[in-house]
C-alpha cells in the first residue's frame, strides 16, 4: 500500500516536565511545535490537532498553532482534529485554513466534526438542544464554500448569503476538507451525500468492529453518485524503547484522563484488565516500535483505509517521553509498517 498515509495527531494535552509538575498551557502549545517540527524532519505525512476548551488541553484554536508550525516545517501536512463546526461559523472557518494554506504553501487541511465535547456549546453562545440543526447546516454551507465560487445559501442557524465570494482563495482552488466521526450511521452518510473523505475516530474496541461503517461509506458514495474518497482512521497510542515502558509511561497518567472524563459521562474507573485487553485486541496502539507497527499493519489491511494517525498524547506524558514517542513514530513504526504491508501484497 504505497499510498499509505502515517500521521501523528494531538488535543494538546498538558505534559509534566522532568520534575513531574504539570507545564503551563503555554509550554504545552510550544512542545506541540516541536513534536510536529520533529515529525516534519522524519517524514511523517501529517500532523493534526484537536481543539478543545477545558483545562486538560492547550490547544483551542488548532490553526494558530499550525500557522506556527508551518514556519519551522517544509513538508508535513498541516490539519484540525477535528475543527469544531457546530459552534464555529464556517465562512471564518474557511478563511483561516485558507490563511494556513497560503503560509504552508499548500499544506493546510481541516477535518470538521461536532467535537467528543461541548464546552464550546455555551462558551460562544450556541444551544445544545440545535445540535443537529447546527452541524448540518454549517457543513452544507462549508462545502458550498470549498467550490471557491460566490455561494448563495439559507439556513436557520446563520445570516443568508447573496452572491457573496470569500477569500483568500488557495492556489490549488480548492482547500482540503474532511468529516470526523465519532460512529453515526447518519453522520456516515451525510458525509457521503457531501463527497467528502471520512476520518473514523477509533478509541476503542476491535478496529474490525468498524468495518461496517466504513462498508456503509462506500455504498452510500456509489449510491448516491458522489466521488470515491479516501478513508481514515485516528486511534490513540503511545511508543517507547520498550513495551513494558511505553505502559509504564502511558497507563498512569491514561487512567486519569480517562477517569476525569469518565466521571462526567458515567464511565466507571479505568482498571487495567480493561487497559491490557484494549492493547491486545482493541484500538490502542501502545508498546514498542515492532508492537505498534503490527497492530497499525494488521488494522490496515483489515479495515483497507488509505490513512492511520496515531493520537499520540493521552494524558500528562512527561514531555521527554512524548518527544521520544514521536521519533520512534517517525523513525521506526512508519518504515516498518510499510514494509510489513510491502510483505503481505
């Protein structure tokens, strides 16, 4: 599968520092820059970063940040995971990932979803109870935008539009979008209706659990007479010298994490059978550079997607660590899995 794409991906989570205390957002933005300008110098394909408003991550606007990492990159991919369109409006949307594409010359790609949280709901003014209203309707404008033409377009959840063009335009003509989705057969299908390429969020479970859904994509697209495009998924994972330290390192400070959200959503208590029986046979990408490769490998062929990132922070993952997990990413997971995908062709 030489047309593979290997991708790191981040929310900005807060690391520790050498001494074990928590770095001020701020640090943690600039540790994100390194982390992608490392992965730039490696070759890895692509970097994407989630916007989140809560105190567990650094990161609310991910193409401020990418802006700065366009400036110390040459190669890379540039990209939201996902930009959170419900509570965004999607012509400013546009404009600043168009922004982002002029200054990486050409880099710049945002994936729109409706966010695994909804702190941004009440922060900039918008109602739960519009939910679906608000995506539907943002997405079907946005995708009227990506034609880089002047769009005339009424809705309910935003001022009409009459004629009216939007700029920058890209040089390309047209900016790279795609739908993040969380597992919604309707959310698969809508993203089939609009031809946009889908990004499958994986966080847990057998991957082939999923291939249903991606089945479901590519019917939808045939039926309804829109372009094949590709497929993703983003998956959380962590990689260290060894498999025994990269859980060392990992299943802590995972725990918290998850046991912090958890308690907001119901979720009882991470316990570590649950943990171990997800790096066996789930969606958790942790271990050794050979461990991680394989599993990437195998949910590859299973799944047949043309893109894998590997959320790389999940939790306060001290920054020396993060930074090693990024190279051995870049340095070993990514050679091999293609070479283990070039043995099985």
């Amino acid at each position: 599968m030489s047309d593979l794409e290997l991708g790191l991906g981040t929310f900005g989570d807060v690391p520790e520092d050498n001494s074990g205390a928590l770095v001020s957002h701020a640090e943690a933005i600039r540790q994100v820059v390194t982390e992608a300008t490392l992965a730039d110098e490696l070759g890895v394909d692509s970097i994407s970063l989630g916007e989140h408003h809560r105190p567990d991550y650094a990161i609310s606007t991910p193409e401020t940040v990418l802006a700065g990492i366009a400036g110390r990159t040459s190669r890379i991919r540039l990209g939201s995971g996902v930009t959170v369109l419900s509570s965004d409006d999607p012509v400013r949307v546009f404009q600043r990932f168009a922004t982002l594409d002029a200054i990486s010359s050409g880099r710049a790609e945002v994936i729109l979803g409706r966010g695994s949280f909804t702190e941004s709901f009440p922060l900039f003014g918008y109602d739960l109870a519009d939910y679906e209203v608000l995506f539907e309707e943002k997405l079907e404008l946005f995708v009227q935008l990506l034609d880089e033409k002047p769009v005339t377009w009424t809705g309910t959840v935003r001022a009409a539009l009459e004629d009216a063009d939007v700029y920058p335009k890209t040089d390309s003509g047209r900016l790279n979008a795609w739908v993040g989705v969380g597992g919604s057969p309707q959310s698969i299908i809508r993203t089939a209706r609009h031809g946009l390429p889908l990004m499958l969020a994986i966080i847990g479970g057998a991957p082939a659990r999923f291939s249903p859904l991606i089945d479901l994509y590519r019917r939808a697209a045939e039926q309804l007479g829109t372009p094949a495009r590709p497929v993703g998924i983003h998956s959380p994972g962590f990689v260290a010298d060894t498999d025994d330290e990269a859980k060392q390192l990992h299943y802590p400070r995972y725990k918290v994490l998850h046991d912090r959200i958890g308690a907001l959503r119901g979720w009882p208590p991470l316990r570590w059978a649950d943990y171990a029986g997800e790096l066996e046979h789930g969606s958790m990408y942790v271990g050794a550079p050979e461990t991680v490769a394989r599993k990437i490998a195998r949910s590859v062929r299973t799944l047949g997607i043309s893109r894998f990132d590997m959320i790389y922070t999940g939790g306060s993952q001290p920054m020396s660590a993060r930074l090693r997990s990024v190279e051995l990413y870049g340095s070993k997971v990514i050679p091999m899995v293609r070479d283990i995908l070039a043995e099985t062709t």
